[in-house]
C-alpha cells in the first residue's frame, strides 16, 4: 500500500475542525487526521508494505523547463538553489515536520527523492513491486498507474478512507472511456488548471476520449493531425496542429516518473511502534496521545 501522504494531510487538515490542538494551543488536526487515517486503512486492508511516499520536491525543475505554467499559480516563493516554497494554510506548514516524526517514531517508511514529487516515488514503486499495489490517493494524476493485469488499483478517498472508491480500468473505462495510461493522455488533451497544464484549446474531458477511442494513444491523434483522410474536424486539427509544442513535452511533464532513484528502505508494515518512547513523547507534547493509542492497536495483527 502506497500513501500519497501530502494528499492524505491536506484532506485531514481540512476534514478534521482546526479546534483540535496541542496542550500549547498549536493547531494538530491534520497530524490526528492522518494519523487515523493511517490506522483505519491498516485495519480495513492488512497490507504486508505501507510506504508514506513524500513530495521532496512538489514542483521539480524538469517539469517546470518543459512546462513553465507548471503548478506557478501555487508558488508562494521561488528559491534559486531548492524546492520553491508552496502555499500552504499557516496552520498546515508547522503541522508537517511532526506528521515525518510520527511516522518515524511508529516505524512506517516514509519515502522522498530531491527532485521528485510524491507520485513519482509512487510509479517507481508501483514499477518495481511484484505483488499487488493498492495506491491511496486523492490526486485523480495516479489513474495512469492502474493495471489490472498486475493488481494495481486506485483507492481514492471518497468520504475520508472508511469509503474509498476502488479505481481499476472496468471504472476508468466506465468514467473516462480510457484505461490507465490512456488517462495520462486525457489529462494532458483536456489540461488540468490545478496543475498549471493548459491542455488543448477546445479540448475538453468527452472530446480527448472520443480522440483517443478513435486514434488509440496520442502518438495515434498526432498521426491523425497529419492524415488528410483521417475524421479530424478542420478545427480539431488546426488546434492541434498549432498546440505540436506543447503535445511535444506534456506527455513527460503529466506521467509519472517509474525511474526515481529510490533510497535503501525497509517498507514491511510494523506490527508495533518501532520507537515506544518516541511514540509517547509525541503524544505527550503534542496531545496525540488518543490518536497515538488508535494507530498501535491497528498495527497489531
């Protein structure tokens, strides 16, 4: 089981009352949100691996040279030398580095590559497993990772994780008209706001899927741009003629990289909390101590 962990934290930040704090007053409602979160997927799925896979990097250069556009309305600050700083609710920022503690403490992997984002350590391990892959994830991005063929599935949080939406490509094809990769190439056709990808003008979600029913893939769509037999409208093909640039570096920026160079790391799903004393302080400081005992009891086995 892989965690889209930042995915996971923005939605506990904002479905858990920001009344939840430390003795000190310090908002923790997205660490308790997390937290049980974690322990209800342990309880409802026993996964033999758990991996808190982590954005090191949430806007990588290589993406941003190919797409400039790329997640920059999200910037709060651009640096020369690391990750440019996102926005970030002021009281989600602080709530992070005790999010990595706790998953410390407890033993639970947690995963992240300078350069990389969160879902690329996810299709690099999705790449590299040999059994079932359940990914956890509210970023729609990862439906290009589902695969039947090798168990690889899309647990997507419908009402937290209690009710999850499990996406594997009878739903993908029922909703979207594509299969797993062929998401990747919708995604890019129709763009996506939320990530800074203009897309194709005039190209909306029902329009690439009929393309790609159509012409198979996006190398099929592009052949068919250069077709003068093919069913294209005139002004389909003007449009996508003149958006060649972009159709020539999206398919990079939009799929996810299965080439990170990973560190050494043991995924086995802990049985109990790897660091007891660590767990207690934790919960001590910062008022966990309800959410701490929930997570070691859905640890047993």
């Amino acid at each position: 089981m892989l965690l889209d962990t930042a995915s996971l934290y923005y939605r506990a930040y904002f479905g858990v009352p920001d009344s939840v704090k430390a003795p000190d007053g310090t908002p923790v409602n997205a660490v308790r949100g997390l937290l049980d979160m974690i322990g209800r997927l342990v309880q409802d799925h026993r996964p033999d691996d758990l991996v808190a896979c982590m954005d090191a990097d949430w806007r990588p250069h290589w993406r941003v040279e190919l797409i400039p556009s790329y997640k920059a309305h999200r910037v709060a600050q651009e640096t020369e030398t690391g990750p440019d700083v996102e926005e970030t609710p002021d009281t989600l920022a602080p709530q992070v580095p005790v999010i990595e503690a706790a998953l410390d403490a407890f033993g639970i992997a947690r995963v992240g590559v300078a350069g990389y984002e969160a879902d690329d350590v996810i299709g690099t391990l999705t790449a590299r497993a040999t059994g079932p892959v359940d990914i956890v994830t509210g970023d729609r991005d990862l439906y290009q990772l589902v695969d039947d063929a090798r168990a690889r599935r899309v647990l997507y949080p419908i009402k937290g994780v209690g009710t999850l939406q499990v996406t594997d490509e009878a739903w993908l094809r029922e909703k979207y008209g594509v299969d797993g990769p062929g998401y990747a190439d919708l995604a890019l056709l129709r763009g996506d706001p939320s990530d800074g990808l203009p897309g194709v003008p005039g190209i909306g979600e029902k329009t690439a899927a009929k393309l790609l029913d159509a012409y198979g893939d996006l190398a099929g769509i592009i052949a068919a741009v250069g077709d003068p037999k093919s069913k294209l409208t005139p002004t389909q093909r003007k449009r996508l003629d003149e958006s060649r640039p972009y159709l020539a570096v999206a398919p990079k920026v939009v799929q996810v990289a299965t080439d990170a160079p990973l560190p050494a790391f043991d995924p086995t799903l802990p049985h109990a909390p790897a660091h007891p004393e660590m767990v207690d302080a934790l919960a001590h400081r910062w008022g966990l101590g309800g959410a701490m005992s929930r997570l070691s009891s859905a640890l047993r086995p």
